[in-house]
C-alpha cells in the first residue's frame, strides 16, 4: 500500500475524501506578490520603498532581482516548484518604460505590456496595486489624506490611474484584475487632529472610485500600525471596514496587521455575514514587523480552517505578503506559497461535519478530542500527492533553488 492510500483510509474513516480536498486546494489561486524578488525596491531610479515609507525590507541576501526579466525567470523558477493555480500580483513601482518614464500619476498600461505578454505566455492572470509610497511626494508620510490638496490630487491621479491599468489588464487577459489600495498616512505620535485626515481619505476614495471600470476589483487595506505611524494609522481597520461596507469594495485584511492577540480568523464569520467576498494577505506579523515569510502554522491554519468550515474558501480572494531580503529569494517564495497551499489543504481536509455533529449534540469532550486527534492525522502524505499530482517536487524542492541560485542568481553582483 503506498504511503497516499494509507492516509486516504485514515481520513475516509471520519468521512474526508482526499482525492476531492487535493482538487479542491489545488485549484483556488494564489496571487504570488512580485516584490519579495526585489525587496519592494521597483524599477524607478533611485526611489525604492527605503524606511519613510512605512515598509521595509531588511537584510542584504545576495541575488535581489533588478529589472522585470530578471523578476520573470525568478518568478518562473518559483512556479516550477510550488504546486496548483497561481496569480502574479504587480505594484505600480513594476513598471517598465518603453521610453521616457512616466511620472507615478500618468502610469498606463502602456508600461505594463511586458508583464502582460509574459503573463499571456504563461497563462497567468495579474493583479495590481497602487503604489502610495516610496516617493518624494509621500515623503511627508501623508498621501490620500494629506492636508495639502497638491499632494492630495497627486495621488488621487494615481489611483484613478491604476484603476485603469487594473481594468486594461483584465480586458487583455480575460480575467478580473483585483486592485489593492494601501496607503501609508499616518502619524508617529498624538495627532491633535484624528478626524480631518480620515474625511479627506474618505472623500478621495469617493474620487478614486467614481469611475466604473469593469474588470478592476478595488479593494482597500487596513493597518495597525508602521514605521513612522505608530499612534496614528489613518486607513485603520474600522475606517477600511467601514468604508469598503458602504461602497461595495472588497475589504483587504492583511494578516500582519492586528494587535498580536486579535484573531483575524475570528473576524471571518463576522465580516462576511455583510459581504460576498474579501481579500486575504497571507502574511506573517513578528514584533514590530508584518511581512514575515508565511509559515505554516496555528495562525494560518486557523484562518484556511475558518473559511472551510464556513463554506467561504472560494469567496476569499488569496495572495501574499511579505518581504525578507535576508534569506535566499526564490527559497523565501516557495516556502510561504507552498505554506499556503498547504493551510488550503489541511482546511479542506478538516472533519468538519463531524465536528458540527458533535458540538450541537453537546459532545464538547468529543469535538475537543477529534479537533486534537485530526491534527496528527497523515496530512503530510496527502500533501505530497497533491504536489505529484501537480508535477512540482514533494519534497527536496531546495535542489531547484540551489542550482537556480548557482547558475543565475550568483551572477547578479
Ligand atoms: C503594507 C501593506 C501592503 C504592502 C504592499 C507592498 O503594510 O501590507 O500590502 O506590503 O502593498
Ligand atoms: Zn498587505
């Protein structure tokens, strides 16, 4: 008996089908974020996301990648090693000038024709973000909600132009194109004023937003709190889940941006009561730091459990998050895309109904046990036949690194 067939016996015995859960994980996409390959750096001259921006990466591994062909091949190195559907998600940093760059507020989709015909060519769809940091205009650490109307309209241009970008790349793949806003406002210690800067970014979303443009999902993201906004978040979580609520965007909730004892799979079933869909930033918060690689544990398992027990895997939109320039790139992706496909996997293989069954016949002691037994359960060997089933490594996947790492990355100096 192969190690595959004694782990669907196992799982079959508390009603899981295996070869249904394999299918099921494989197929929902993650969007992979393009900047782990290049520490959030971009392709403009001399900007780079740097500490003012409320974002950094840390560390100095060597091989970082410095334009989009080097970005594709590694991005196309990491595909070969990480198993089911996949999105490639660009920022506006990513764009590549055909001839003279066009400043952050005229960016098209002129610029992003490379991206899309090596999108075209692998068959993958695109996601896009407004980038609202990283230049000197947000130097002042305010974008959308800054009290200077110049700077404001600035980045209001930016965002009404990514939008257009987000609808002309999902009218050239044929798929909707999700476009995350993120804004860094904020402030370091005891604004006087809280009140002003969240009217002013509501009434630029208001702006933003105005224009119907199909196949663009616009969806805004929370935050706790970053470098240089550590009292005073403008785009908090209520101010985010207020307002995607009340104009029908989809509410990003990146998992690094909660207080350390929130539980952002709790928060599921609560927010979706109200809404369709939502996007997930799988990412991992450490300290004071929210872009850790993703790993696969309690806290991203809870929350693929989560939506699996409620029924909502597919109504969560996925992609990643998160930036370490101190371990080896392309080891850094496959680690966290691999996590999350597995936390799809293991959700997806939960004795749910089981587990219901038991609860609202109050067996407490019966559900706890299960819950605890089903943790040790032979998910590792359905795992890896998803992986064969995908064609990519199940395991020994870091010989695809190494000899990548060898023969291209050690050339970039
Ligand atoms: C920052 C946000 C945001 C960025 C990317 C680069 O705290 O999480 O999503 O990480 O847009
Ligand atoms: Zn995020």
């Amino acid at each position: 008996m192969s190690d595959y067939s004694i782990a669907k016996d196992r799982y079959a015995e508390l009603g899981v089908d295996t070869d249904r859960a394999i299918a099921r994980a494989a197929k929902y996409p993650i969007s992979i974020h393009c900047w782990q390959a290049d520490d959030v750096a971009g392709f403009e001259p001399s900007l780079g996301a740097g500490g003012d921006s409320g974002i950094m990466a840390t560390g100095s591994f060597p091989g970082r990648a410095r334009n989009g062909d080097e970005l594709r091949s590694d991005m196309q190195q990491v595909l070969r090693l990480v198993p089911g559907a996949h999105r490639l998600n660009l920022h506006a940093i990513y764009a590549e000038p055909m001839g003279k760059p066009k400043p952050r507020d005229e960016v098209d989709l002129e610029q992003f024709s490379r991206w899309i015909d090596w999108a075209k060519e692998c068959g993958l769809g695109l996601d896009f973000n407004p980038t609202y940091f990283a230049h000197p205009m947000a130097s002042s650490g305010a974008t959308l909600s800054s009290a200077d109307e110049n700077v404001r309209r600035f980045w209001i241009r930016h965002g009404i132009a990514s939008r257009r970008i987000a609808a002309g790349i999902a009218k050239e793949l044929g798929s909707p194109c999700v476009n995350n806003h993120w804004i860094p406002d904020g402030a370091k210690d005891s604004p006087a004023d809280r009140w002003s800067p969240r009217a002013r970014l509501r009434s630029s979303y208001d702006e933003i937003l105005a224009e119907s443009l199909p196949g663009c999902i616009d969806s805004i993201e929370s935050k706790l709190f970053g470098l240089g906004s550590e009292d005073y978040v403008v785009g908090s979580y209520e101010f985010c889940a207020s307002y995607t609520q009340a104009n029908g965007v989809l509410l990003c909730l990146d998992m690094g941006h909660f207080h350390p004892t929130e539980s952002v799979a709790d928060k599921l079933s609560g927010l979706m009561q109200f809404r369709e869909g939502l996007l997930l930033h799988a990412s991992r918060p450490m300290r004071w730091d929210s872009d850790h690689v993703v790993l696969f544990d309690d806290v991203l398992r809870s929350v693929f459990l989560e939506l699996a027990r409620g029924k909502a895997i597919d109504r969560a939109t996925v992609a990643l998050d998160f930036f370490d320039a101190s371990i080896n790139r392309i080891a850094a992706y496959v680690i966290g895309i691999r996590a999350t496909r597995k936390a799809m996997l293991y959700a997806l293989l939960d004795p749910s109904d089981e587990l219901r069954r038991l609860e609202r016949e109050g067996k407490l002691g019966e559900k706890l046990a299960l819950m605890e037994e089903a943790k040790t359960l032979p998910f590792g060997f359905v795992w890896e036949e998803l992986c064969r089933r995908a064609n990519v490594p199940a395991v020994g996947w870091m010989a695809g690194v190494d000899e990548y790492s060898k023969s291209v990355l050690a050339n970039r100096n």
